[in-house]
C-alpha cells in the first residue's frame, strides 16, 4: 500500500502528468503515420531518458508506447494502411467499415478496445505479473510451433469466399517469409544474387506496399467522382454503451488473447493480434460479415494489440527478458537508469513497480480522450480532393518505409508488394492470407526446426506436451468445423436452387 500511495504521489508532479499526456500524444501521431512504428518512437526518444530520472524516463516511454500502438488502427481504419504492423488485423474490417461511411464509429470501436484492452492488461499486471511469467516460461519451441499452426487456421475464415485463392495467397505469404537468412544454419535463401534480399524482406515496406500501395493504385485506376468518395463520418463517435456491453464476450476474450500471447517472448502484438481476429470470426455470431466491416474484427484486433502492452511488461520485468521488441528497447533504457528487471525487482524496487503500473493505467485511460481528438484531426487530412490525398499518401508511405532503416532497397520492396497487391485485387485474391502467412512464417518455421532437434528428428514430441496438443487439437476441430459449416451452406445453397 505504501508503495501505490508513493506512486501516486509521483503522478501527482504535474511535470510528470504533462510528460504523460505528451507522450501519448505523440505516440499517437507517430503510430498513424505509416512505415515509422512503435521501435522508432521509443528508440527516438531513448536519448531523452539520459537527462531524466527514473519516473518521467519511464512515463514517456509507456505513453509512447501505448499510443503508437493504437495509432496504426487511425490510418489502418481512414486510409487502409496500417500504421503499425500491430494494427494489420485492423485493416480488414476496418477499412471496410470507412467505406460505408462508417469511418466516425470504427475509429469509436478501435479507440473504446484499445482502452479496454490495456487497461485489462494492466489489472492482470498487478496482479498476476509473477504467475504469467511462470507461464511464458513453459511455452518452448513445440508449444510456439503449435500456437502458430492454431493461428494460422484462421486463413479458412478469411478465405471463404474462394479456399484456394486464400490457400495460395497464404502459401505466397509463407514463401515471402523464407527469403533471407536461414534462422538455424545462417544459410541464405533465395536472394536471386541480390545482397539486399539476404536480410530478408522487411514486414513493415511488405505491409505498406501490399495494402496502402495496391490501395493508391486501385483508386487512381478507379473512375472515382467527388459524391462518390466513401468519406461518410469520418470523425470520432462512440459506439452506443448497449452495443459495447452486448459485445463484451469479444472485450474479455481478445484481451485474454492479447495478455496471454504477450507474456511469451519474442511473439509481439502483430501475431496476438492475429490468433485474436481468428478466434473473434470463429466464434462471433456475426462471423458471416467478417472482412465485410464487421466491428467485432475491429474489436478483436486492437484490444488484443493494445493488451500486449500490459502482458509484454510481464516477462521484461519479472524476468529480465523483452516481450517483444519494443520492450527490449525499453529493458535498455531501464538499465541506463540503474534498474536490474529480475525476480527481486518486485521487492527491492516496490515503489517504482507501483509507478509503472498506475503510469501505464493512466495512459490507457488517456487514449479514450486524446484518440477522440487525434481522430478527428487524421480524419480531416483525407477530405482532400482525391489526387491531392493520393499524392499525399504516396509521399508519406515513401517517407515513412524509407524512414525505418534508411534503406532505398525497401522502397523497391514496398513498390514491388503494391504491384503484387493490386494483381491480387485484380485477380480477385484476398490480400489478408499474404499478412498471415508472412507474420507467422518464421515463427511456424523456426519453432519447427527447432522443435525436431531438440527431439533429434522424433516428430512425436509436438504431441507430447499439454499446451501444444490443446493448440493442435483445437486447430483440428476448427477446420472440422469449418469443413461441415461449409458442407451445409452448399446443401442448403443447392436446395435453394431446387425449390426454386
């Protein structure tokens, strides 16, 4: 108790209150703009922290954090693109929603969950950082292995308009993921003799061209007329609280997702946000209009990407070990200020626990106000007439990819994603399978491998663990389900026909 009475002292300095609050907002500005990411806002503000003590260094780097993690939904939901790569789930029906004219309520619902979702997260946090941990800790390459395989199911939810379609564009997401260094040998694969591709291709330029570069390309090809823009609202508006409360199984189940998968290091918010959307359309009653504009897909997507905030702190704190990249860097600026993440941070740092915990609390909270704002203000920008605002975009997708690595070649990537996106968009595929293949790739890959030589090439082992069989056995009964669902709406489909 005395430990959250200091805390709350120290949130009490109005220094601190405005660091918050800037922070937040800047996160938010970074985060909605393409190509740049929650790593560089942290990263650029990192210097800042040698000058400062303790509690301002880390209420800037959690507003920054939090905020440009839910600023990728303001571009993903207004401009098809997302900000971040935590918020690529957020594009599918979100955008959507922007063309109904439906743009003012799915930035309500992105705003309303990320809240929900860190603020969820942060609850667990108090409470059950050192349990959580323990579990993070049981997740190995066999359980990594099957939790990729369990989300990467969810390509049959999003593909049921043409399975094969879906299937292929997955398999060319999954081929994507493999150019590069290999992750076990330090082999290099399929670089055509290009020494750029020996890296790999980067997911932020690969995001950016597959759905914002296609998207321009679309649009500039469309025969697009002033009263025919799907502007609609798109300022901020919040969704009705019944509809929020009726909604609350999707609330509590994503942020579970999101706190949990956050937990395990190394995995991050693009891939919770993922098995979050694809437990969201299996499950909703209203899956049939997922990728439609469907708000539970909003919803799922950004308050499981906004609980990572909370669940990813788990391990960097209780354990010394980064929940994701952003964390590592923040696990950095924690030893510059003389702290040691452990097991006895909790005991010999009590005071500074309890600030970070009621910090990251307030910054969730801060999202609802401060994204009301932010939204209207993004929003505006898109009311530019039509080759204005693709001119625009163009200049900030080129700046914002160009910005990450300072490297040309990922102009050349993002450019070459965009001709195959619209391809795609031409021939009909649908683009989502590419972003889960390509996420989830390396993961599913190197857990594998991994997996086999731990058991010296005895594949019985992926069936020998508790967690990795509930996963395998859940990804069975999914795509058995999915198979007789299926199954039904052709018969009654063919019924149908027959009556008629």
């Amino acid at each position: 108790m005395d430990a959250f009475l200091h805390a709350l002292g120290a949130l009490a300095d109005p220094l601190i209150l405005l660091i918050l609050l800037g922070g937040t907002a800047a996160g938010i500005l970074i985060g909605a703009m393409p190509g740049l990411g929650s790593v560089l806002a942290i990263t650029l503000a990192l210097p800042l922290t040698f000058v400062m003590g303790p509690e301002p260094s880390i209420a800037l780097l959690l507003g920054l954090y939090a905020g440009s993690v839910y600023g990728g939904s303001l571009s993903a939901i207004l401009i098809n693109t997302p900000g971040t790569p935590q918020a690529a789930a957020t594009v599918l029906d979100g955008y959507p929603m922007m063309r109904q004219g439906k743009g003012d309520v799915a930035l309500g619902w992105a705003t309303v969950a990320s809240t929900v979702g860190g603020v969820f997260s942060v609850a667990v946090l108090i409470v059950a950082a050192p349990m959580l941990a323990r579990l993070g800790l049981e997740f190995g390459p066999v359980e990594y292995f099957a939790l990729g395989i369990f989300a990467l199911t969810c390509v049959v939810s999003v593909s049921r308009d043409d399975l094969a379609k879906g299937l292929l564009a997955c398999l060319l997401g999954l081929l994507a993921a493999t150019i590069g260094q290999d992750p076990l040998t330090g082999d290099v694969r399929l670089h055509f003799g290009n020494f750029n591709l020996m890296a790999g291709i980067a997911l932020v330029p690969f995001l950016v061209g597959l759905f914002a570069l296609s998207e321009v390309f679309w649009r500039v090809g469309e025969d697009v007329h002033p009263d025919d823009r799907p502007i609609g609202k798109t300022g901020f508006r919040l969704p009705p609280l019944r509809d929020m409360l009726s909604r609350w199984r999707v609330f509590g189940k994503s942020a579970t997702i999101g706190t949990l998968i956050g937990t395990l290091p190394g995995v991050g918010a693009t891939a919770s946000s993922m098995v979050s959307y694809a437990e969201a359309r299996r499950s909703s009653p209203n899956r049939a209009n997922f990728g439609k504009g469907e708000p539970d897909g909003v919803i799922a997507s950004e308050t499981a990407n906004n609980a990572v905030t909370g669940g990813a702190l788990v391990p960097t704190l209780a354990l010394g070990i980064p929940g994701d990249p952003i964390t590592a860097v923040m696990l950095g600026a924690l030893i510059i200020q003389g702290i040691t993440p452990g097991p006895r941070l909790f005991v010999e740092n009590g005071d500074l626990m309890a600030f970070i915990f009621l910090a990251l609390l307030i910054v969730n909270l801060l999202l609802l106000g401060l994204g009301a704002i932010m939204c209207v203000l993004f929003a505006r920008a898109i009311r530019a007439p039509e080759p204005v605002l693709m001119g625009l975009i163009l200049v900030l997708l080129a700046i914002g990819t160009f910005s990450v690595n300072n490297n040309g070649f990922d102009l050349m990537v993002m450019l070459l994603a965009g001709l195959v996106g619209f391809g795609m968009r031409l021939l009909r595929f649908p683009l989502a399978p590419v972003v889960i293949g390509f996420v989830l790739g390396p993961m599913i890959e190197q857990s594998l491998r991994q997996g086999l030589l731990i058991s010296r090439g005895d594949p019985v082992v992926f069936f020998s663990k508790p967690i990795a069989l509930f996963f395998f056995v859940a990804s069975a009964l999914f795509l058995l389900w999915s198979g007789w669902r299926h199954w039904n709406e052709r018969r009654d489909t063919r019924t149908e026909e027959t009556d008629a």
